[in-house]
C-alpha cells in the first residue's frame, strides 16, 4: 500500500499528464481551424487574408544579418551584397581539381539542334502564344490586369506588349520600366472602346461604361475648365470654339458674331511667312483680344498645335492644380451669391446671436455630425436632424423675402438648431409644434421689447413698470 506522499506525487503527476494531454488537444484544435480558415478564406480578397498576409510578412520579414565578424548588418546594400558573397562561398569550392573525369560521365541530353533552338533569339509568336496560353481568370499581374484583359484587347495592346517583352529578353531594356508602360496601355484601351473617332473632350458616355471610363469621363467638366491649346501651325484649333487666346479668362473668342469664313486659326496665319494676318484680327476681334493673339508667338517650321493645362501656367495637369482649380471656381461662386446675403441678413432686426448662428450656417461653420465628422471627432455623419446641403438655397430665398419674413427665417433657423441641440445633448425631442410655437412667441417677445424701447421715457421706474406689465400681458 502506497504512502500519503507517494499517492499525492502520483495524482500531481496524473493531473499533469491530464492537463498537458488537454492543452495539446487545444493546440491541434487552434491548428486544425486555423488550416480550415485558410482553405475557406486564404485565397480571397478578405479581412482575414490581408491581416494574415501583413503577419507573415512582418514574420518573415529580415531587419538584418550579423556578418562573419559578428557585426549586426541593417544596411539593404550591404545585406545583398554580404548574402550574395555567402551563397557564392557556398557552393563554390576552395580547392578547385579536375573534373573533367565527372564530366565524362554525364550522358548529352541536349542535342546541337536542341541548343540552337534555345540560343536563338525570341520571336513575336513566342510572345502571343505565352500570352493566349495563360489561365484568362488567374491572379493578375503588378498592373491589375488578368489575362483575359489582354487576350480579349490584343488587336490594340499586342504590338506595345510583343515590343516591350522583347526589349526585355533581348536585355536592351530594364523590367522596372513597366512601372510606366501599364499606363500607357490604359488610356489606348480606352480610347480604342470609347472614343475611336474623336477625341477625349469630344467624346460621349455609352450606355454601359466600364468604371474606370466613368470615372475619367466625369472629370471632362474640370479639364475643360482649365485647358488651352498652344498654337502652332493652327490647323486643329477652332477660332470661335476652343481656348486659345492667352491672358486672364477662359481663353475663348469674345464676340457678338461670327464670320463664317473663318473657322480655324491657321485661316489667320500667313502660310508662307508664318505671321499673323493684322488686317483680319482687326476686323474680327476688338482691340484688345487683337493685342493678345498678336502676342502668340509663331515658328516658321509649321509645329503642330498642342493641347496644354493653361490654369497655373505650367502647362502640366496635375492633380494639385485641379484641386486649385476646383477650389477657385467655388470661392468665386460663394462670393458672388452670398454677398448681397451677407449685406442684408446683418442688417436685420433681431438680435445678435441669431444672425451669429445664421452666419455660423452659411459659412459651414456649425458643429454637425459631417464637419465633427471631417475633424476626426466623431465616426458617423448622418446628421440627427437633416442632412441635405442647402446653403444657397438659404441665401437666395433670404434675399427675396421682405423685412417681416427674413426676421421669421432667421429666427426659424435659429430654434431648429436650438431643438436639434436639445436632442443631442440633453435627449430631449421637441415637435414640430413646440418649435412653432417657440418661435411665434418669440418674435411676440421681441416686438413688445422693441415696442417698449421705441416709446417716450417718462422715469426709469415707470419704463420698467410698463416693460413688465407689457410681458406680463403677452404671458397670459
């Protein structure tokens, strides 16, 4: 019979067992749905494949080496040139010897015709059929395209891809050029389906765009607002439709009239001397557009017109300066709109802090959910109220109105952000009536003040008394 410490020491070690028995079974679980999520999500465009992926690589990922003399090496330069040197060392030989008897005892496989073929240089069939023999719906390549895409568009891309996959195996040029050629392929792929017989500011949107052509096409407005044409030989420039006058404005032709005889710019160059025609730019523009298409210079070797981004003067679009551009045409257009607003809304007769927060409202400068929203202070946007963008309407509606009424929307914009502040912070919902009522009474109130301020002040202390009574009546 076994003694009290043996019988303890050999249910601790039973328990043990027994536990490490369980937390083996709940590793092979964890193991087992781990593999089970991977074959279920692995390969598809999920949360869970791109956190796995971003773990593997931050896993798997070398911050360094430590070099034969035990230096820890970070360097990206040094650590290609430090593991390049070591597989070198390894899998050449310090003692080299003669190996020809080896040699002797390999078999040829590879006949002189065979090695011709794989030495003579790459044709474009090659190409064509490494192309059409890939999987058309198989993981895409760096540029985004599956294979389908330049199956189905070869008659427009064939020639680019043949050309450049050459260039490449025939080493005469370098593979980080495709950076830039897939945005090449881009724009003809477009043009070849959208817009074959005319060009881009020209063209229409089909009845079933692709989303990439739809989102190109609805940003046509922005480049028509901000590109011009540099002359050259004028024969693609229309006079009376296209910007191509420099100076301030949009670049086109101001005039009552047009004169049908002359259509294109080069109609107002000399052929042969490549100078303007001074007695028709007199007869068709006034003085001062005159003086400006004088001012465009022009070459005797006849170039030929350029379209270019005339809105910050560098010719060049880019994203920055449509952002520019967009910015500009609003201030313009708040500015003109809200002017005559601004005049007559400070002039009103109600008091200070409602024209603030009317002011507040134009100008967006209110607390809403969508500007807490665009400070990162707060996630959702929906606004608790209504969210609809109104603030024009607002200004022309409020010029239109006499003196009575603008005092009423002005008051009548005031207590709904009043109401709505009551709901979000205190929780408490006022209806449609209460707020009518709100601001019957209050503009009942400020008529009464405005009476009592406007009538003859006999003492201080009967002012006060009729001040009071005035209230007290409008109370009851």
């Amino acid at each position: 019979m076994l003694d009290p410490d043996e019988a303890v020491l050999n249910e601790i070690i039973d328990v043990k067992l027994g536990l490490n028995l369980e937390a083996d079974k709940e590793e092979l679980f964890w193991e087992q749905r781990a593999h089970a999520n991977w074959l279920q999500h692995g390969d598809r465009n999920t949360l869970f494949f791109h956190r796995h992926a971003s773990y593997r690589k931050k896993k798997k990922f070398v911050l360094g080496l430590f070099d034969e003399y035990g230096r820890w090496i970070s360097d990206n330069d040094v650590l290609l040139r430090m593991s390049s040197a070591y597989f070198q060392e390894l899998f050449c030989t310090s003692t080299p010897s003669e190996a020809n008897y080896i040699l002797n005892l390999v078999r040829p496989r590879v006949t002189g015709e065979h090695n011709q073929n794989l030495l003579a240089h790459f044709q474009p069939d090659e190409i064509h059929a490494a192309v059409f023999g890939m999987p058309p719906m198989k993981a895409s390549g760096m540029d985004g395209y599956h294979a389908l895409f330049f199956q189905k568009y070869w008659h427009v891309v064939g020639a680019d891809i043949t050309r450049f996959c050459l260039s490449i195996l025939e080493e005469t040029s370098d593979i980080g050029q495709i950076n830039t050629t897939q945005f090449v392929l881009i724009p003809k792929v477009l043009q070849a389906r959208n817009y074959s017989r005319c060009d881009f500011l020209s063209s229409e949107l089909c009845v079933c765009p692709s989303y990439i052509w739809r989102s190109l096409w609805s940003a046509r407005s922005l480049i028509e607002k901000g590109y011009g044409w540099r002359v050259g030989s004028g024969d693609r420039i229309n006079i009376w439709d296209a910007p191509w006058i420099p100076g301030s404005g949009d670049g086109r032709v101001r005039c009552s009239s047009i004169n049908i005889h002359y259509s294109f710019v080069s109609d107002l160059i000399e052929d042969v001397d490549m100078i303007w025609k001074s007695d028709v730019l007199d007869t068709l523009f006034d003085e001062e557009q005159a003086s400006r298409i004088r001012s465009i210079p022009l070459s005797s070797d006849k170039l030929s017109d350029e379209i270019i981004w005339r809105f910050d003067g560098t010719d060049n679009y880019s994203v920055k300066s449509g952002y520019h551009l967009i910015r500009a045409k609003q201030a313009r257009s708040f500015s003109t709109d809200f002017s005559t607003f601004f005049t007559t809304m400070w002039a009103a007769n109600v008091p200070a802090k409602v024209k603030v927060t009317m002011w507040r409202i134009a100008k967006n400068f209110l607390p809403t959910f969508q500007n807490l929203q665009s400070h990162r202070l707060l996630v959702s946007n929906v606004c608790a109220i209504y969210a609809d963008p109104w603030m024009k309407w607002i200004a022309s509606y409020f010029v239109s109105l006499s003196g009575r009424d603008q005092r009423v929307l002005l008051v009548l914009y005031w207590a709904v952000w009043f109401a709505r502040n009551k709901m979000v912070h205190e929780g408490k919902l006022n209806s449609v009536d209460d707020v009518a009522a709100f601001i019957v009474a209050f503009l009942q109130e400020q008529d009464i003040l405005n009476q009592v301020e406007e009538a003859p002040e006999a003492t201080t202390a009967s002012t006060e008394f009729d001040r009071r009574k005035l209230l007290q009546t409008h109370v009851r």
